[in-house]
C-alpha cells in the first residue's frame, strides 16, 4: 500500500522511521514548490537519492571535478565511453584509473547524504511512497544507510542550523584567515576534541575536519564555492566555517563574490526577458529613426534640426565599445579553461570589479568599473 500525505501531518522523520521499522523496499517522492526529490530504500535502508533539476550521474562527475579529484577532460572522456557502453559513471571513471574505489565509494555517500539531510530543512511539501520488489542502485560501491543514523544526525542538524546561519547568513560571504591560523597545526589532528590551545610557540591543534576546511579558505572563494570543493557535506562545511569563525581563526571580508556558475543561472534567467525588451527597443528605434532629422516625418519638427548628432553618435560608439569590452571579458571569464579558479566579479561598497584567477587564469588582463560622480566608467587595463 502507498504512502501519501504532507509533511505537515507527517514529518519526514515519522516517514522514514516507518520506512526503516517495517524494512520496507520502495521509492519515496517528496516535492516543495519547484523542488522534486526522489529517496530509493531497499530493506529500510537508504541506497540512494537524486533531485529532478540534477541529473546523478553528471552532478557526480561535476562534483569530482570541483573538488579537484578529476580533471574536466577526464570526465568528458568518462562521459563518453559511458553513452557507448551504457555503464556507470562511477564504474566507468574507476576502470579507466582515473578514480580509486575508495573515492567513489565517498562521493556517492555524500552525494546521497547531502540530498537527504537537505530535506530536513522543508517546512512544507507533499511526499508519496511506492512499494516496490526491488530498486536500482550500485550495490558494488554503495553501502546501505542506515534511516536510525538519518535520523540523528538529521535532527542535530536541524537544531544547529539557525546557530550556523547567524554566522553565515548569505552563502556568498567570504571569509578569510587570521594570524591565529598560521599557528594551527599543518597536520590534521587525530582527536576530534575542542582545540588545545597553548602558549605563542605552541601550535594548535584543531579536529581534522576544521583543519580540512581551514586550508580552503583562500580569501577569495565564497562559503558556498567552498562547499562545492569540499569533501564534506554541506552542513559539516559550514559548522566548520561557523567553529572557525567563532574561534578567531577566520574573518569575514568585504566582498561578496557570486559563483562563476551562476552567471549561467543569471543568463537564463534573462532569456525570458530577451524577446519583450527586443520589441521594446525596436520601438523606441523606430521612434527615433521617426524623429530623427533624415527622416520624413523629422521634417515637421524643425526644433530637431538643431541637434548636434555627430556628437551623439560619437558618444554612443564610445558606450557601445566600453559594454562591448565587459561583456567580452565576462564570456572569456565564463567560456575559458582554468587551471584551478577562475575570475571573480566583486562588490565593494557600491564599486564592482572584475578579479583575475588566483592560479593561474588564462585572461592577460582584468578590467575595473567604478561609479565616479560623472557616472562614467573607467577602463583599466
């Protein structure tokens, strides 16, 4: 018998308690707004989990070249051996040598974890749960979790999260080091006990997943490009982040840098506007071209005669070429291959700037805009 309600009669911790005592095997489909999520058991254990919008088997390509165990050409070719031989990703990377085993084995339980964890933080949404004999999974690399461990770490999560988000409230804040971090030890510490801190010529020690996250903080990458390059789920990363903070080891800065990615995001979002504002300008072009001192209906209007267009003309020229030469520099930023992190666009007060990679960016130059009294904008190269 199916399984159907709202999560408001029903949490999804009743839901998967029910699933875990009764050993069920099944696919449970929970939805909020836009957000499709799809949790496969087998025995009333988890064995996988994929949102509608991602695709698992690219986000897990896409998360090993963010974190830097794969390189994008790797996946690209994996990719295509895969569409030939049908198999796995994961297999498929694994065969070819360009994975261990053992990494595999981790990303697919973060992948799966990070999914479901998220759920925890859905205040509403309607779930159905379909019985059935068997569900696909990679019973080689995947091993069954638990939904009793679900369920305590998903609550904990649940009540530190608020605490977290004080800290950490825009995932576009970046943090970056203090001079209390060059005293932590470089090796990661066995003990996942508070920090031991000692006199100004001892190190400090620190549990290994601060020490993990601490050397990606780099002053430049966001929390939320940090969480994509980490090993971590998202919530280890950023109570990470917040213990770092809370500790004096990390600052916030200034910026506030959005993912490269999500200028693709931004793109899209603008096509829906493309085809209303094409009409509108060509509107207000025809118009112009109707009043303009060429035209025959112009010819009514003789105050018109007296505007200096070369001089307008020149002025518009000069404004086509300087947003000619941002959009330029944004498409090289968003198209061109980088050999770790790419440019980053940065907001300080109410000046935006265009960074160049930190290592390694194939751009020779970068350009700054200022809002300067004349409200012009200056190239800088």
């Amino acid at each position: 018998m199916a399984l159907e309600g709202t999560l408001k009669d029903f949490s999804l911790a009743d839901i998967f308690q029910l699933i875990g005592i009764q050993k069920k095997t099944g696919m449970l489909v929970l939805r909020e707004g836009e957000e499709l999520v799809r949790v496969s058991f087998h025995n009333g254990s988890i064995v996988g989990s994929e949102k509608e919008s991602e695709q698992s088997e690219s986000r897990l390509g896409h998360v090993l070249v963010k974190r830097g165990v794969i390189s994008q050409e790797q996946l690209n070719r994996a990719l295509e051996v895969q569409s030939e031989s049908l198999q796995r990703l994961g297999q498929v990377l694994v065969k070819n040598g360009f994975i261990g085993s053992s990494d595999l084995k981790e990303a697919l339980r973060n992948q799966v974890l990070q999914i479901v964890y998220s759920l925890f933080r859905w205040k509403n949404g309607h779930y159905h749960f379909s019985p059935r004999d068997v569900v696909d999974y990679d019973s080689e690399n995947f091993e069954p979790i638990s939904t009793e461990s679900i369920l305590m770490e998903g609550l904990r999560m649940l009540d530190e999260w608020p605490l977290i988000e004080r800290v950490i409230n825009d995932p576009y804040v970046v943090f970056k080091r203090t001079d209390k971090s060059s005293k932590v030890k470089d090796s990661f510490s066995s003990s996942f006990d508070e920090p031991t801190l000692g006199s100004d010529l001892e190190a400090i020690s620190l549990p290994h997943d601060q020490v993990y996250v601490l050397q990606l903080i780099d002053g430049v990458s966001s929390a939320k490009e940090i969480g994509d390059k980490s090993k971590l789920i998202e919530f280890e990363t950023y109570r990470s982040l917040y213990d770092l903070y809370e500790a004096g080891f990390i600052e916030k800065t200034e910026y506030t840098i959005p993912a490269v990615s999500d200028y693709y995001r931004y793109s899209e979002e603008r096509k829906e506007y493309s085809t209303p504002v094409a009409i509108f300008v060509g509107i207000l072009f025809f118009m112009g071209f109707a009043l303009s001192f060429h035209s025959p209906v112009g010819k009514i209007f003789p105050a018109y005669s007296t505007i200096d267009h070369q001089t307008d003309i020149e002025k518009l020229k000069e404004f086509s070429r300087l947003e000619k030469t941002k959009m330029d520099e944004l498409h090289r930023i968003i198209k061109s291959n980088f050999s770790v992190k790419p440019g980053s666009m940065i907001t300080v007060g109410e000046d935006r700037y265009m960074l160049p990679g930190q290592y390694g960016l194939r751009i020779p130059f970068s350009i700054q805009w200022q809002t300067t009294e004349t409200n012009e904008p200056v190239e800088t190269n």
